[in-house]
C-alpha cells in the first residue's frame, strides 16, 4: 500500500513539475490546441540526448545553413529547459578540407556532417567505412555517398506517398512542377513494376507567367475557344457554350513552393475547372503567414509539414518571421537532433521520421482544405 501511495504521490509531483514548465505551458500559441499540436508537444518534450553531438558546417551565402543550425540549437535549449540530463553539443566550422577528415573520425558520439561544394574535392578514403554514427545533411543538391547516412529534403519521396494513400489511377492524372528536378527526382524514385507513368502527365509551368493562361493551355481550353469563335463567325450568332476541357485528366498534383500555391486554385476556377481534384506536396501553405487564407486552397488536399500547419512556440522570437523555408531549414536541425537520440517513429516539425536502408525518409501530414477549415492526420 504504501508503496502505491509513493508512485501516486510521484506521479502527481512529476505531472505537477511538468505543467509548471514555462516552455511547455507556453508551447500553444492556440488556447485550444489540436490532437496534432498536442502529438509534436507529447513527442518533442519526450526527446532527451542520449550521445554527444559534434555539427560539422561550412558557412554560405544562403540562410539554409544557417537556420538548420539554429534549430539544432533549438532542440538542445528545448530539453535544456525541461531540465533533462544531457549530453555536450559541439559545432565545428569547416575551413576548407584541412584537417577534416581527422577531426570528424577523432570526435566522440555522432557527427552530423552539413555536406558543401567546398567538401567535393575531399578524398572518398575519407568518407569511406563511416559507421551509422555519422550522420550527412544535404541541403542544396543531393550527393549519393554509398554506405553514408544522409538526408536531404529535395530528395524525399513525397509523391509516391501522396499517390499510394490516395489510389490515384495513373492514366488520369498529371503532375505540375515549376521545377524539372521534380519530375526527374519522381522517375527515379517511383517504383511500379507493372505500370509505366507517361511523359504527357509531366507539365512545367512558370512561376512568372499569368497562371491562368498556363492552366487554360493545359487544358486545352483554348483550342475549344478557338472553336467557340470559329463557329460563332461561321454562323453568325452567339454560342453560348463553356469551353471543353480535356476529359482524359481528373487529378492535378502541384509541386509548389507556399508563395505561388495560392495562386493555383484561383487560376483553375478562373478557367471554370471545378471538377478536377487538386492535390498539394509539402511547403504549399505557411499558416504563420498572415497574408495566407484557408480559402486559398479550398476543395484541395495533399500533403504539409506540421510546422507550417500549426503555430507553436519554439522559443525562438523571430520564428514567425521566417520564410517557409526557413522555417522548414530550422524545423530539419531541430527534428534531426531529436531523431538521432530517438530513432524510429519520432514524430516532429516535418513529421514522422524513420530508416530506409541509408537515407532517412520523413512522412508529413494529410491535409485538406474544405469550407474554410483545414484537417489534418497523421499520414
């Protein structure tokens, strides 16, 4: 009995202690937080650094570098403040490739390793036989090193998830990219065996052309205006018809980045395209920005980070100023530490992280934007 009465009284003075936390009882920025809110808090605050961690970076002219590193630091004052044991966290500026090699392979615990251009000249003796303690980061363009483990965003297999978990049909859908990397990213990353995507579902678009024009070109609902206007000329009356869109697609997937996703859906309703199922890959919706509107991607649906979904408080003051990536830079430092000390089934800011094989995979939410509320679940 007395012994029960201990581990309640322990449990109490443990649930007391934590609630009375200011990190966490300021990590809402909503008084009424979400089962996804609530599952980051659950998990983050869980975390604890179980190795020594030595950040190997190069300084550059973007923020990418700079704001990983943040968040790195981030996740570290985070279970600073919660009071937890903890290990040393040590960051290493590399200066050209003197010495490199011996003080990655000399430092203790894992070693997170911020790949540069200027590491491409290093020799593959040095980055051969790396152990799982060392940890690769590529946040520009992905490098294949054999037998490394490595993670990089560009790389991350989004769109088979997004198309497996929705049973897309494959003869009826086309993937829109203002980046050509995408689709080649997609083709080598895709595995079907028995089906074979065709080049037609591929469409580039420009960011800084008139949306509405691309779209209707797309469609080709300007041929069928073309026609409209032919016929109306021949007969000399008005038609009144709505120009024929292709009936071969159904489903639209966009690969956009959060300042061009809102004007997707307006060009498609401009061009009366109500029917076609409109599906986002993560970075299309900033929910810190307050020039973004549910409205914007009503009726849509896909994939987001929970950072970018849900406003919480990491302690840092200047977070909501960043640009989507940014926030997305700082939210991989921050996930990344956690990961490391944690392993498999982490969830955090970009979402659930596991192994396969060398490279670390991440999984976002679903989202879906329907009558001016977004819902979100675990993908």
């Amino acid at each position: 009995m007395k012994t029960s009465i201990s581990v309640i009284i322990l449990l109490i003075l443990t649930c007391c202690a934590s609630t009375s936390n200011s990190r966490l009882t300021n990590f809402y920025f909503d008084e009424s937080p979400n089962k996804i809110s609530k599952s980051l808090l659950k998990s983050i605050s869980a975390s604890f650094q179980r190795y020594d961690l030595t950040i190997f970076y190069s300084k550059d002219d973007s923020k990418r570098t700079e704001k990983f590193l943040e968040g790195v630091k981030g996740a570290y004052f985070f279970q600073k403040s919660l009071g937890k044991e903890r290990k040393s966290i040590n960051f290493s500026e590399i200066i050209g490739n003197k010495n490199f090699c011996n003080k990655m392979k000399s430092s203790v615990g894992k070693k997170i390793i911020v790949y540069s251009k200027n590491l491409d000249s290093i020799s593959k003796k040095c980055l051969s036989g790396l152990n799982s303690d060392y940890y690769f980061v590529f946040l520009d363009d992905y490098r294949y090193l054999p037998e490394v483990i490595s993670i990089n965003l560009n790389n991350q297999n989004y769109l088979s998830q997004l198309i497996s978990n929705e049973g897309f049909n494959l003869d009826n859908f086309i993937y829109i990219s203002k980046d050509i990397l995408e689709f080649e990213r997609f083709n080598k990353n895709f595995l079907s065996n028995d089906k074979k995507i065709s080049e037609d579902s591929f469409v580039l678009i420009n960011s800084f052309k008139n949306f509405e024009n691309q779209i209707a070109s797309i469609f080709e609902l300007s041929l069928s205006q073309k026609r409209k206007k032919d016929l109306q000329k021949e007969i000399g009356n008005e038609i009144k018809i709505t120009p024929r869109a292709r009936k071969d697609i159904s489903k639209v997937v966009v690969s956009s980045s959060s300042s061009i996703a809102n004007r997707i859906v307006p060009a498609f309703k401009y061009n009366l395209l109500f029917d076609i199922e409109i599906y986002n890959l993560p970075n299309h919706f900033d929910a810190w920005n307050p020039n973004f509107s549910l409205d914007d991607l009503n009726g849509t649906f896909g994939l987001e980070y929970p950072i970018l979904l849900n406003k919480i408080n990491l302690g840092s003051s200047n977070f909501e100023t960043y640009s989507s990536e940014e926030k997305i830079n700082y939210a991989l430092g921050f996930d990344l530490v956690n990961f490391i000390n944690n392993g498999n089934d982490y969830f955090g800011l970009l979402g659930e992280f596991f192994f396969q094989a060398n490279n670390i995979e991440i999984r976002p939410l679903q989202v879906s934007f329907k009558n001016g509320e977004m819902n979100q679940k675990l993908n």
